[in-house]
C-alpha cells in the first residue's frame, strides 16, 4: 500500500478544519520566476542593511539564501516534497507501541525568522498498519521545514500520523530551544519549550501516557 496524492490532499484538508495548518498559500516557490523574485528582494534588504553589495562575499548571499529557502529551511511549504512512503500491513498484530525518540529537528520561528532547534520523540499503538521507522522522521522533518509555531507543529505531526497510520494512538514530544529567546529580548541561552500532544490510549490511559514520557529523552 502505498500513500498517494489524494490523501496527502486530505491530510492537508484536515489540517485547515482543524486550524493547525500553516498560513500560506498552495504556490510553488521552487520556479525561476519566484527564486528571482526572492533573490532581488533578498538583495534590496542587503542595500538597505548599507552592506558593500561589491564585496564578493556579501555579493553572493542573495543566491545562496534563495537556495537555503527553497531547497532546505522552507520545503515543506510544499506538499509536493510530502515524504513518499509504503504501509505495511500488521500481519504479526503488533498491538505494543512503537517508540523513536531524540529525532533531530531545525525549524523556523515564524514570527522573527530564527532557528528553532529542537528534538522530538513520536510513539504509536499499530492497528492494521505500520510505516518504516524512517518515514516517521521525515514526516517530522516535513512540517518542521517551514516557519513554525512550535505548539503547532506538534499536532501538525500528531494528525498527520494519526491519518496515514489510521489510529487515534499517537503521541508526540517536542523539547526545543528558541534562537529568537536565544538572540534577542532577554537573550536566554538555556531555556527550553516543551509541548506535548497525545491521542487514543495515549490520552486516555495515564499508564501508557507516562510509559511514553519515560522513552522521552531531553535536551
């Protein structure tokens, strides 16, 4: 089994009932004609900054931050990069959870444009489906690759997982340091954000709520 574009189609649509989808609209930032347009609005800032635009350095940061927007921090602003995947059916009726913790995440805070770095830990109950370990990092990946809200990005992952997998058994964990904390204001290097989203059994049973935050590991 396979997930095909309709139901990344639905999973966006469930995303936008639920207000938890990011703000923008369903544009392909990856053509030439956009990549140009953020290069030459990219350079105006450096004009304005009063940076030498001669020097051979600063000259090239236009194209480098276009490809850095388009190519890396910002692709999950497309759903055309959603993460392609295969199910497998549960043969072996797995029924206990399955746990990937410390999964690296770099996002984007949308409301200063700064680093959010961060690490999450995701668990589901399977019921007829189970995915590679690996697709649940990427799907991770995916929503954290776009400004971001950090409460929202954690049931942007939790909703979509519940979709694809078909079962309310999911949680997710995130615990992550905020650059725009880090950088400016009142320039905290050490605090961290944790949100936590939980469904199904996860919600439910306070035993197999804290059998998940026990596999969790912080910063």
């Amino acid at each position: 089994m396979t997930l095909n574009f309709e139901k990344i189609h639905f999973i966006r649509k469930k995303l936008e009932q639920e207000g938890l989808e990011t703000p923008f609209y369903p544009r392909n930032i990856l053509d030439k004609n956009s990549k140009k347009k953020i290069e030459n609005y990219i350079y105006k800032i450096i004009c304005l900054l009063n940076l030498d635009f001669n020097n051979k350095e600063i000259s090239v940061i236009p194209k480098r931050i276009v490809k850095m927007y388009t190519e890396d921090i910002f692709f999950g602003l497309d759903y055309n990069n959603f993460p392609k995947m295969n199910f497998i059916e549960n043969k072996m009726n797995i029924n206990e959870m399955i746990t990937i913790s410390n999964i690296t995440l770099t996002s984007i805070c949308e409301h200063h444009f700064l680093i959010i770095d961060g690490k999450a830990t995701v668990s589901y109950i399977p019921k007829n489906k189970i995915i590679g370990l690996s697709k649940i990092i990427k799907i991770v990946h995916f929503f954290s690759k776009r400004p971001q809200i950090q409460e929202r990005l954690t049931k942007q992952i939790l909703v979509t997982l519940q979709m694809i997998l078909e079962t309310k058994n999911v949680a997710v964990f995130i615990d992550a340091l905020h650059y725009c904390i880090k950088a400016r204001d009142i320039h905290d290097s050490t605090s961290t954000t944790i949100t936590k989203s939980f469904g199904g059994i996860f919600k439910s049973n306070n035993k197999t709520k804290q059998e998940f935050l026990n596999s969790v590991t912080r910063f």
